[in-house]
C-alpha cells in the first residue's frame, strides 16, 4: 500500500488528505494553529471574503438548534487587501494548500476581489456565489443558472488562480446552477452552503436575528446535503466538494461515496477542534481495512 492512501489533487493542486477546514468556522488558522496539528489538514479555506471587508450584522449571531446551529454572522471579514497582505502568506506557513472564499454584493466587487486575489499565494479561490445581488433586488448570484453563470465566467476570465464555486442549497434548481457555473468555466464546485432557517424567541416574542432568517448548518443538515451532493456529482464533469453536517470519517465517507472528491468540515469543529483529524485518521483506517490503494477508488460508487 502507498505511504499516503489518502492524498489527492483538486484543480492541480496536490493534497495530502481530502479533509478541509469549511470556510468561516477556521478564521485564517490563527486560532485553531495554538491547539490543533493544523498540518495535517488537506486544506484551509479561509474566511470569506469581501471587497472592503465588513463588520457583519448586529445582535445575536449564533444560535444552538437540534443537531445543528443557526448562524447570522454577516460575512465579518477585513476584507480582501488585507487578506493580500497580512493571511495569506501566514496560512501558507501553516502547511495545507490555501483557498481564499471571495463573497460580493455585486459584479464589481467580485471582479476587483478577484483581481487582487491574483496578488495573493494562494491555491483556488473559491467563489462563493450565496451572496445577495444589491443591483438584482437582494437576490442571490446563485439562486439562477443564467446568474450563476454570468458572474463565474466573469470571475474565471481574472482569475489566476483556479476557481471553485460555492453552491447555495436554496436554489430552485441546483442542478441547473451547477450545470451553467460548470459551462461558464468552473474549475470545481463546492456543496452545499447553509440552508435558510429561523429561530424565534417566544419569551420575547420575537425573532432571534435582527435579520430575522440566519443560515442552518451542523448533522441536522447532512441527508439533504449529502442528496445534493449526489446530484450535482453526477450531473456534471468537474471535481465536486462537499460539505454539510460531517461529523465523522463515516459522514466522510459517505459524501465521497456520493461523488465528492474531498470534503469540508466546519461546524463539528467548533464542538471538537480536534475533529477534522480524527476524520483524516479514520479514513486512513478505513483505506488499510478496505485495502484501498487509494480512497478515490470510491468517489462516486453510488
């Protein structure tokens, strides 16, 4: 068996392991690198992203749900350029392939993102596309195929680094959004991002959020996740990442098994920090069990 069952390439780029820190629940490793081997990590994908950074929403921003969290954090960030010049090149010390996840709230400040992005040693920029379009009536870039497709292919035109678009679950048709980011030029995709819920506080007699809907994550989510994850990995041609609920090396397991070539982990990590490498030890367990000589030999055997 080769000394590392587990290792991979995603748009190019080699790594170690499938397993990859979910944008917005890892920082830029600061953190997490004073009490984890972060190293060990098949990836980091930082906070997301935004032109001019953000100091996010007002009031409750995180809230505990059966088998999950609702999350109204408002892409705090600090914003691309000092991304550029401060994180980058310290989460390329931390030793896993670095992608940078850029939001946007319309065509120029994903373009502008995009171009100093360019400046940055990064691996992928992911795009994600779950932002609401200020100049389209607040919808989301991805809610539409023809969106979706108008803004990656103007992103991918930029950039030089390879992208991987990020796809809203709250999508009409998912499907079809895959398909046309696919078309306009997607390097990969990732799946899902957090689905729309509420939470009401009815001591109060109010809603939780300011914002009044927030974004569920956590196990609660995965069957759906892991059904679109299946979906779209087999609707389309390119490398497909998922994430949604994972928990464990059998959670892993299963989105691979689905069609995912790696996945991310994210809320399970702020329950268990050391999560995601339990997650890598088991899938290497699994490999000797299984006498896989690589764990890509299951991608997409469902």
């Amino acid at each position: 068996m080769p000394s590392n069952p587990l290792a991979l390439t995603l748009c190019g780029v080699a790594l170690n392991n499938p397993v990859i820190a979910a944008s917005g629940t890892f920082g830029f490793g600061h953190e997490y690198a004073q009490i984890m081997d972060v190293s060990r990590l098949g990836a980091i994908c930082g906070k997301g992203l935004t032109l001019s950074g953000s100091a996010g929403n007002r009031g409750m921003r995180v809230y505990e749900t059966p088998s999950g969290m609702l999350n109204s954090i408002g892409l705090e960030n600090p914003g691309v350029k000092h991304f550029v010049e401060h994180e980058a090149s310290y989460m390329r010390t931390l030793g896993p392939a670095v992608i940078a996840n850029l939001g946007g709230h319309c065509e120029e400040d994903y373009l502008e993102g995009a171009r100093l992005l360019n400046g940055a040693d990064i691996d992928i920029l992911e795009l994600n596309i779950s932002c609401p379009n200020v100049k389209a009536g607040g919808m989301a870039f991805g809610m539409l195929p023809d969106t979706a497709a108008d803004i990656t292919k103007k992103v991918k035109a930029i950039s030089k680094h390879p992208v991987m678009v990020k796809l809203s679950p709250n999508a009409p048709d998912l499907v079809a959004v895959a398909r046309a980011c696919e078309h306009a030029g997607a390097d990969a995709l990732s799946l899902v991002n957090t689905f729309l819920g509420m939470a009401i506080d009815v001591k109060k007699k109010r809603a939780v959020f300011e914002n009044v809907y927030a974004g569920l994550s956590g196990p609660a989510i995965l069957p759906i996740a892991l059904r679109m994850v299946h979906q779209v990995a087999h609707a389309v041609q390119i490398p497909v990442v998922g994430m949604g609920g994972i928990t464990s090396a059998e959670d892993a397991l299963k989105f691979l098994m689905a069609g995912a070539v790696a996945v991310q982990v994210g809320t399970m990590t702020f329950a268990n920090p050391n999560a995601m490498l339990a997650i890598i030890d088991g899938l290497a367990d699994y490999c000797t069990s299984e006498g896989l000589q690589n764990l890509q030999e299951i991608v997409g055997i469902i």
